[in-house]
C-alpha cells in the first residue's frame, strides 16, 4: 500500500516550431503537511494561461482540488489529473497534478504481495529505492535485497541481496527466510553451494512464520517432488480448491499453481481454464501458460494471440513470440519481408529484455552469435545479452555461454568456466547440462564442487558406468 506524501502541480509546454518536439516543465511542490482544505495554491505558469487552484478537501487518502468550477480528485490508482490545457505564442501548454505515493513500510502479508513477482519489482521507481534505503525497518531491508537479487541492477547486486535478506532474516521476516532459502536452492550465497536442506529448512520456517510466498513455492515443491518436498500432486489441488472458495482476496498466482497441479495430474482441459481464470485475475504468467497449453493442442492461432496479449499487459517472457522461428523458414522470406522480420525480433527481444526476461537475452545471444534471422555478428552483444540473462538467472544463457568456450580447441581456463557455467545451469534446472556436469567432474574440471556434486548431482547408477562410457560423453 502506498500513501501520498507530496502534490505537484506542473504546467508543462512545448513550442510548435517546425522539428522541434521537446516538452519542457514548471513544477510547485507542497508537502502534505501544507495543505488544509481551502488554501489557494500558487505555482508557476508561464503562459500566464491558467487560473487558480484551491484545496476543496485533504486526508490521508486523497486530495481534491477545485478548478475552473469543477472538482478533481487525486488517490492512490488515480494520483493524476490534468486539469487545463491550451495554446500561446505558437505554444501548447499543459496544467497537470500529480500526487508522491510512497510506500507504508508495515510486517504485514499486505506489504509483502505488492513484492512477489519479477514485474511489481520493475515498478519501483528511485524515489522507492531511496525510501527503502533510507529506512531502517527490516520489512525495507527485506524488499532492497529481493530487488537485488532478482533484478541485479547493480554490479554489486548479489552481494547486497545477500547482505539485506540476513539482516531481515535476523530480524524474523518471515518472507525473507524464503529469500534465503531460494538462495541455497540455487548457490547464491557467499559460499557458492547448493544446500538443499538449509534451503528446506528455511523454507519451511518461512511458512511457520506466515510467508505467503513460501506457501506458493512449497505447493510447486510438491507438485514435482523438488526441494525434498513429498510429490503430491493431487492433494495440492485439493488445497489450493478449497483455499479459492474460503479466501475472497486470493493470491492470483494461486491459478497458476493449480493450473500446473491440472497440468501434472493429466487434466487438461481443466488447467486451461485455470490459466484463463489466471489471467482474468491478474497473473501475468498465466499468458504464457495458457499461449503454451494452446500450443501443446496445436492451436497456433490461440497461441500467437495469448503471446500478444501477454506483452501488452507487460509480460516479459511473452515478447519471445517468434524468436524462434527456423532459419530455412526465415530465408524463405523475401528480402523486404527478412528486413522487416528481424527489425521486429530485435525490437521485440530488446523490449523483453527491458523486463529482465532471460529467455529474451538468450535469444538475443544467439542471434548475434550466429548471425542468423538477418543479426549482425556482434560479440559485444552477445556477452552483453548473456551477462544480464545470467545474472537474471536463466539457465540457458549460462548453457549457452559454456558451448561458446568451448568451440574449437579451448584453453584450460575455458574448459574449467565452461564447467562452472553448466554446474550452474543444472542448478537452476536444466537437466540437459548434466551429463557434461558428471564429465566435467570426472575430468577434475569441478574438483571445489565435488563434495556438492557427490551429494545432489550424480544419478543413482552412477557406478555402473565406466569412466569412458559415451553414453555420460556428448562429444564422443
């Protein structure tokens, strides 16, 4: 929940001469604490257009001011109005308010949901970073290190995630022991080592403690038997059924999760309609859930339309739409249509990418690497595309990164990162990259990691296989 702090009143102009498009800006600004209802507020205007303006009511909530004989009302969802604009002097000129919405900083499962997802953190704005910056309340320190973590905006970003996720977890927020579960799920702490059962461990007191945000990953945890969780498909179903006909104000991320449930249990016209129920609730996700579920029934139609809706609501992974067309397909195309199709990837991977979508950067990487769908080859640009996709956690970028180094004969150094790069490509879930992972650490290629893939890595029959067996060998 955010409450407003400052009104600004702008008058905002821009001259119409031939060529010339910049706007420019006079701005006043009260403190809430200025305003009581019936003062007149002055500000600048240059035009000398526009008339007065005066506080007709104020609380904590809202402001409304009187212009030109009508009222305006300015709150949290609608903390802009524009009041007046006009013309002089070949000038356009605009009168606009605007109310300061900072954040209630408050250890509370209100103030933890406005932070959940990958595009919530995209909406914070500097003045919010400052605000948490500035705060000493660990639900702050909290939100500064999920920020971090998720997004790395800064190239000392996993260090600080780290940092303000123990410092709230030495406080006792609740959602923060789930921050630093996930952390160990994927090696991200100080000690770069996968701990499934710290990991567990805190998870598990992340829900003791009433994250909702534990809760959620617990129930994917158990629809696959991931993270030492029991696999139990159906009884999350059952659970999250009966959670949507008691809770009025459910988590839209909760028809996600039952969708995936559907989706295991083999029920598939009922994930469909769960994702849908998703979308119409508000999970961004549920796009590319629902766009992938119609693909899967061969319906490109309903998929390529899913993906356009996801991107104009702001979903990242959904402005993937026709990145991976096949190169014989693309040269197939006339040399206008070629031009125009790979303006419009470009662009679209560029805007994905704006998102912190990895998926977008890996495509990206690819294209610049190996010159295709008409890219340039540009190695800036691919390192550039993967460093972010990486450090977003996308498990291709970091696979991907690993062939390169090893295209043609590589240095020791090259192998020994490729190695790393895939070690932390099967951490976060790509399954491919284990047998090079086993190959790697049988080549002594890993020897720092070899307590960590001893414990979690090494399938079952590990031993039944000789040392040069080419089934564990993708070279051979």
């Amino acid at each position: 929940m955010k409450k407003w702090s400052q009104l600004i009143i702008d008058v905002d102009y821009s001259p119409s001469d031939p060529g010339i498009n910049n706007w420019f800006c006079e701005s006043t600004k009260y403190n809430k604490a200025d305003l009581t209802a019936g003062k007149k507020l002055s500000y600048e205007d240059p035009g000398r257009l526009f008339g007065g303006i005066t506080v007709k009511e104020v609380d904590d909530s809202k402001v409304v001011l009187s212009y030109g004989g009508e009222d305006y009302t300015l709150r949290e969802g609608q903390s802009h109005r524009r009041l007046a604009e006009g013309g002089r002097d070949y000038t356009s000129f605009e009168l606009n308010t605007y109310l300061v919405l900072d954040f209630v900083i408050e250890n509370t499962p209100a103030f933890f949901r406005q932070f959940q997802t990958r595009e919530q953190l995209l909406r914070l704005n500097d003045r919010d970073i400052q605000l948490f910056e500035a705060s000493n309340d660990p639900c702050a320190k909290f939100v500064l290190g999920r920020w971090h973590y998720v997004l790395m905006p800064r190239e000392d970003s996993a260090q600080l995630a780290e940092k303000y996720t123990r410092e709230a977890v030495d406080a006792g927020i609740a959602d923060a022991y789930n921050m630093l579960s996930i952390m160990y799920a994927n090696a991200d702490t100080a000690e770069d080592r996968v701990d499934m059962e710290e990991s567990a461990r805190l998870r598990d007191e992340a829900i003791r403690r009433g994250s909702e945000a534990a809760r959620m990953r617990y129930a994917r945890n158990r629809i696959a038997g991931l993270l030492l969780a029991p696999e139990e498909p159906a009884k999350v179903a059952e659970e999250i059924e009966q959670l949507l006909k008691e809770d009025d104000d459910i988590n839209p991320g909760w028809y996600s999760i039952l969708g995936y449930a559907y989706e295991t249990l083999g029920k598939v016209k009922e994930a469909g309609a769960m994702y849908r129920e998703g979308i119409e609730h508000g999970c961004l996700r549920c796009y590319y859930e629902l766009a992938l579920w119609h693909q899967q029934q061969g319906n490109e139609e309903e998929y390529d339309k899913l993906m356009e809706e996801g991107k104009n609501a702001g979903c990242g992974f959904c402005f993937t739409l026709h990145a991976d067309l096949d190169e014989d397909e693309y040269q197939k195309k006339t040399p206008e249509l070629k031009r125009h199709f790979t303006r419009y990837i470009k662009e679209q991977l560029q805007r994905g990418m704006k998102l912190a979508d990895g998926t977008c950067a890996y495509f990206l990487a690819y294209n610049y690497f190996y010159g295709t769908l008409g890219f340039e080859q540009d190695s800036n640009e691919v390192y550039r595309c993967l460093e972010r996709g990486m450090a977003w956690g996308d498990f291709t970028c970091y696979s991907f990164l690993a062939d390169i180094l090893e295209i043609g004969i590589p240095s020791d150094q090259d192998r020994k990162d490729a190695a790393v790069y895939r070690l932390k490509a099967l951490r976060l879930g790509d399954e491919s990259a284990q047998s090079k992972v086993i190959i790697a650490y049988r080549r002594g290629l890993l020897k720092e990691y070899q307590d960590e893939i001893e414990k979690y890595w090494l399938p079952d029959n590990y031993d039944d296989y000789e040392e040069d067996d080419s089934r564990w060998d993708p070279y051979v």
